[in-house]
C-alpha cells in the first residue's frame, strides 16, 4: 500500500492495484505529465518488494542463485534474474550491497515467495532472509533534469555514477536517504531514492517542493514514458519469457557458475539466437475498444500468424499507438497485421528507443549478430 496516500489525494491521485499494492494510476492528466518528464523530473512513488538478505554468506547464497554477479563492494548494484528450472524468469531484481546486508528490490508480489523459497534452502549456510518490504519507501526520480533535482536536495553527498551505484546522504540534514543511480528505464537520467517508511510523506514532500521544481508521476505515464524508451517490464514482457528471447542481456553474466535455468540459457545462446524476439511497433490506428485491447493480440505478417502483443499505449511524443511484440526470430518484413478480435490494425516493426531522451535505457532489446 502506498505510504503517502494523503499527498497522492491531494493532487488529484486516481489508484489502481499492480501486484497486489495500491498504487498511483494518474493524476489526471497522464499525457501532460509525460511530457513533464521528458522536459523536467517527475516523482514516482515505487511499489518494489524489499528483501533483506544478511549473514557471512550473504553475497554466496545470492550469487548462486541468480542470473548476473553480486556486487561484493558496498555501494554497488546489478540487475538480474531469478530463473525456473526451464529458464523462464520468475523475478526480476536488483541486489544493492548495503554492507552488512543486501537489499534486493523485487517486483511487490515476489518478495514473499522468495522468502519463502530462499529459506527452505539454506541449509548450513549462514544467510538470514526476510521480507524488508514494510521498512522502507522507494522514490523514482526521472526526466532530462534529474540530476539537477537530486543535487539540489540531497546534503553530504552528489548524485552517484556509474549506474546502480549508490550514495548515503540526507534531504535537509533531517532524513536520512540513499540513493541509487537508475538503469534510464524511462530513457531519461534517473535516481531511486530510499528512506525509512516513517519519513515516506516528508521525503516525497521534499521531493515535489524543495530545490528544482518536480511533478508527481503514476504508473500509466511510467508505462508510456518505459515503451518509448524500449524497456521491457516484468508483467508484459519478462515474466515467463526465456532471457534470450526477450533480449534482456544486461541481467546476465554468461561466465559465471552455474545457476537454476543456466543450461537452457546456454544452450540458447550457443545456438546463436532464439526462437523468437521482442520488437517495437507501431500501429496505424486505435482499435475500437481503446488501446487495452492490443494486449495479447495475435501479430500476423503476410496472413500468417508470427506472434502476439504484449504491451501498446498512446504515445504523447510519437503520436501514435506504439508497443511491443514477441515475434519468430527470423521475421522478414518491418509490415504487420494486428488482429484484434477480427478488427485489423496495420502496424509496422520500429526500431528501440522510440524516443531518444537524456540517457539510454539498459534494457532495450539485444541480440546475438
């Protein structure tokens, strides 16, 4: 549930429920707030799941699960993934070594499961692990002029590079926050922010009012502001998806030792490419019933079915119905057809980002040559 819920309500908040956490929808006007972004900073409040993993083994337990190498040096971040014994993705994450612990973002209705099921494997491993999730308030702070609205509030320290690095500092000298450089999934400069759920409504305030001016984001604009840059989700794109189909590269270190799912992503990536990718599109027109109705819809290339959509939205840059589809890896053609229960839709294969903004996105869409 959100932490700063009043604040939301104030400036017009419509909620919605992802993964079993109220959040943000909108504020009202979704499209106006895009464009604030690409041309300022925007404020999100994050529904993440948090677990805390601590003990001597910590950084060893993680490692041998997961899809990407554990940073062993506080202040250092990865992203990665959990995988099923078929290599399919079960979570993402990002993993901060906090020093004494590591602190793994997960999408909110993983967190519990993974307790759950890291637990009943310690065995004689020395790692304590519990859902963190209540502790802390996550903060995203995106757009072309994020850099400047971090370094203008936060005290004791700059805004961290490269990448998933972090920094600890204060906001005002009163409350204490760390922050992380973000991967760009907006395709803008971006930060998260964490601090301690008691001070939620103070830093959010702090954060839409003091220094360079910042306007509060839901999660239709996120999802509009990631498709332009070319950032596959969890829920649309990742989940269930083999790594290598979905092009999501930069969650995996294909030197390191063995993992759940390792052998199926080698045995993909050492045939040189997938069954299938993920490509951008755009399409000519809105369906009938609005633009929910792309999802799932079956993608066809010369009357024969090729894929299915997994995520559109009306694009306030690109002007148009832009999205996402997964597709036969050796798809000839740039024109398709969307069938949308009869109605067809041409559409046709764009190139990623959609949207050049301030920084690039770590998770467009990468094959093999």
């Amino acid at each position: 549930m959100t932490l700063v819920a009043d604040i939301h309500e104030a400036h017009g908040a419509t909620f919605e429920t992802r993964g079993g956490v109220e959040v943000v929808r909108h504020y009202g006007r979704p499209d106006r707030t895009h464009r604030a972004v690409r041309n300022g900073v925007g404020v999100i409040e994050h529904g993440y799941g948090i677990v805390a993993v601590e003990g001597e083994d910590r950084v060893e337990y993680v490692d041998n699960a997961v899809t990407n190498d554990v940073p062993t040096e506080d202040g250092r971040g990865v992203y990665a993934f959990l995988l099923d014994p078929d290599g399919r993705i079960e979570t993402e994450m990002y993993i901060y070594n906090a020093g004494e612990r590591l602190l793994i973002f997960t999408p909110p209705d993983r967190a519990e499961p993974l307790v759950e099921e890291w637990r009943s494997k310690t065995f004689l491993q020395r790692v304590r692990i519990r859902d963190a999730s209540d502790e802390f308030a996550v903060f995203g702070v995106h757009g072309s002029k994020s850099t400047e609205k971090v370094a203008s509030i936060l005290s004791g320290a700059g805004a961290p590079e490269p990448q998933l690095s972090f920094v600890r500092g204060s906001i005002g000298g009163e409350y204490g926050v760390t922050v992380i450089a973000s991967d760009n999934p907006t395709g803008e400069e971006g930060y998260d922010l964490i601090c301690r759920a008691k001070d939620a409504e103070d830093v959010f305030e702090a954060l839409l009012l003091y220094g360079n001016p910042a306007i509060p984001v839901g999660y239709q604009t996120w999802e509009s502001l990631t498709t332009e840059a070319g950032t596959p989700l969890f829920e649309t794109e990742l989940r269930g998806n083999i790594p290598n189909v979905v092009g999501t590269r930069n969650a995996l270190d294909f030197d390191k030792g063995c993992f759940v799912g390792q052998e199926v992503v080698s045995k993909v990536e050492n045939r040189g490419r997938p069954s299938r990718r993920l490509v951008g599109f755009r399409a000519d027109s809105l369906p009938d019933d609005g633009i929910d109705a792309f999802a799932g819809a079956q993608v066809d290339a010369g009357g024969v079915a090729v894929g299915s959509v997994t995520r559109a939205v009306e694009s306030p840059n690109v002007d148009a119905p832009i999205g996402f589809a997964l597709v036969e890896f050796d798809l000839e053609t740039d024109e398709l057809t969307l069938d949308i229960d009869g109605e067809q839709i041409a559409a046709t294969v764009e190139s990623l980002p959609f949207v050049d903004g301030s920084a690039r996105s770590a998770r467009i869409p990468t094959y093999p040559e």
